[in-house]
C-alpha cells in the first residue's frame, strides 16, 4: 500500500509539470525566439528584447558581432610606407617604398615590395668625431655597411579580425596578422639576401583603403670592409651577424 501511496504522489508531480511549468517554459522559449528575429536590411538581433526576456537588461549598449564588413580576399593592393629601421648604433635609418599584394583569401597574402634606404651617421658617430676635434686626435670615422635599398618578397598570414570601439563614437575594424619573407638588400659593402619575420596590424578606413603598421625583424650576415685608413681603404675586416629592426606605416589602396 505504501508503494502505491508513492507512486500515486509522483504521478500528481508529473501532472502538475504537464499544466503549469510547460507551458511557462513553452512561453519563454517563444519569447526568446521572437526577441532573437531579424530584420533583411542589418540582419542584427533585437537585444532589447532578449535583455528583458532574460531579466540581463543593465541599461547598457552593445552590438553584435557579425561576418566581415571589409572584405580583401581576391583583391589587389597597392601600398605606399614611410618607416625607420636600425641595424648599426653608428648609423641611422630611414626608407620609403611600396609595396604590391594579393589576398588569396581572408587568410592569407603574399606581397612584393622595395624601399629605398637613407643610412646616415647616427648622433653616437657625430659625437665621436666632435671629441675627437675637441682633443685634436685624428677621427678616421668608424667602418660601417650602409643599406640602399631592400627588394623583397613576404607571406601575410591574417590570424585576427576583430573591432574596436573608438571613444564609443564608431566601430574600427581591424586585422592582425604575422609575416615572413626574404629580401635582397643592396649595400655599400655588395649585395645580402636575409631572412626576416615580423607583426603587424591595419586598420579599416573604407572597403578602397586601410592603414598598416609593419614591424620586421632582419637577421644576416655582412661583411665589413675598410673605409676610412688611407692606408688600408677596401681591406676585408671581419664578417658579423646583424640584427635589423625595421618599422613602417603605410596606406594600402585595394583597387579591385
């Protein structure tokens, strides 16, 4: 009799969940799915609704992540960078070029590009050869290899598209990404092919244009050679292994 007394229980519970709760829950799910309805024009979903059916309303604003605005797969681009680089605390670098790509995809670009570089003495060669005067020693200058140019060849891997808010005034968009690739640079002491990897990042502007902020990390061997005893001039030194920074900003214009 107990065991019936039971069971008689737990089939009253189950009626009750049948007429009272299902339906709430039913109404809430219909809530839900119409507060998550989209409109053709901005496809966007109704967080006013979805906040008040979820009691999660905090009288904030926000917006939803969506599918890429700006779009660069299949298309051309041309940039135009100004940057600095540096590679010998006696020298002071300073290059301008372009720059031609193509996206494969969202994911990945290969570009071609050349600056024309403007190596000159840094302010630690001046203040050497000023001390030098001041004592009235004889300043030969230091043995330096100064860079020209730089004609290169780079793999774009996009790994981040996100969107930042700007004072909450507008929504930037933006792409992350790494790069690798080899160069040939001219210099005053021959010719050097060198590996390098970097960082960077470009912002949106427009679907025709966006701003790229580039950082290269160079590494190679050069060699050096006297410049500056009248007695040794083109006498092979030493060979070194140099570090190159290279950092730019540029303007891309993609043109179809």
């Amino acid at each position: 009799m107990k065991l019936k007394k039971k069971s008689s229980h737990h089939f009253c519970l189950i009626l009750f969940g049948c007429f009272f709760v299902a339906p709430t829950i039913s109404e809430e799910i219909a809530c839900a799915a119409s507060a998550v309805r989209r409109s053709p024009q901005s496809e966007k979903i109704d967080l006013d609704a979805l906040s008040k059916v979820y009691g999660a309303d905090t009288g904030s604003k926000g917006s939803v992540v969506q599918n890429r605005t700006f779009k660069k797969e299949g298309k051309l681009s041309f940039e135009i960078l100004g940057g600095v680089t540096g590679h010998d605390p006696f020298l002071s670098g300073k290059y301008a070029g372009g720059l031609l790509g193509y996206n494969f995809n969202e994911y990945f670009g290969v570009n071609l590009f050349y600056w024309q570089v403007w190596d000159v003495d840094s302010s630690a060669m001046k203040t050497l050869r000023d001390q030098a005067q001041t004592i009235g020693a004889d300043f030969f200058g230091v043995n330096v290899n100064r860079i020209s140019s730089n004609l290169g060849l780079e793999l774009n891997w996009y790994i981040l598209y996100g969107k930042l808010s700007l004072l909450g005034l507008s929504i930037l968009h933006f792409d992350l990404f790494l790069t690798g690739g080899v160069g040939r640079l001219g210099t005053q002491n021959g010719t050097i092919y060198s590996p390098w990897v970097g960082v960077g990042q470009q912002v949106y502007v427009s679907q025709k244009l966006a701003i790229r902020l580039n950082y290269r990390f160079l590494y190679y061997s050069e060699n050096l050679i006297e410049q500056n005893e009248p007695s040794k001039i083109g006498k092979y030194l030493v060979s070194q292994q140099t570090m190159n920074h290279a950092l730019d900003l540029g303007l891309i214009f993609y043109l179809f």
